[in-house]
C-alpha cells in the first residue's frame, strides 16, 4: 500500500480547502501539506482550467468555481469507487 498521494488527491483536497470562504496560499501550503513551490504550479494549473479563481485584496483568496466544485465531485466519486 503507498502512502504517495495522488494528483487528484492533491487536487481534490486543494478545492475542497478553498470551496466556502476561500484559502490564501500559506493556508494551502499548511492544510494540504505541500511546500510553495509545489502549491504554485497546482494554483496555477487549477487557475488555467477555471477551476480556482484568485481574489484579490490583502492577500490573494483563492476560491473554487462552480466548474471546480463539479470536478471536486467527480474526483471524490472516482475515488470512492477505488476505496
């Protein structure tokens, strides 16, 4: 059994963290447990599917999208038919 989590898992749990009141960066970093160079590419990414979108203020919110909720279910349904 790996303990290696996946890059849907990753994704998975990135917009699940910023569904509701958003999350900054660190608080992705930290709840996710990945370092920031890591985190960057996947905002990055998740931003140029339009899965997450960034709001700007203070600090960067990064808020999942009505189109990254449907893939957040989709990911947790594949994952649950794996488990």
């Amino acid at each position: 059994m790996s303990l290696k989590r996946s890059r849907g898992q990753i994704i998975a749990q990135i917009l699940a963290l910023c569904q509701e009141e958003g999350a900054i960066k660190t608080r992705v970093v930290y709840q996710v447990n990945l370092n920031f160079g890591t985190v960057n590419t996947y905002l990055n990414q998740l931003q140029k599917k339009e899965l997450l979108e960034a709001v700007h203020g203070n600090n960067i919110l990064y808020k999942t999208t009505p189109a990254g909720e449907k893939a957040l279910k989709t990911l947790l349904d594949a994952e649950a038919i794996y488990s």
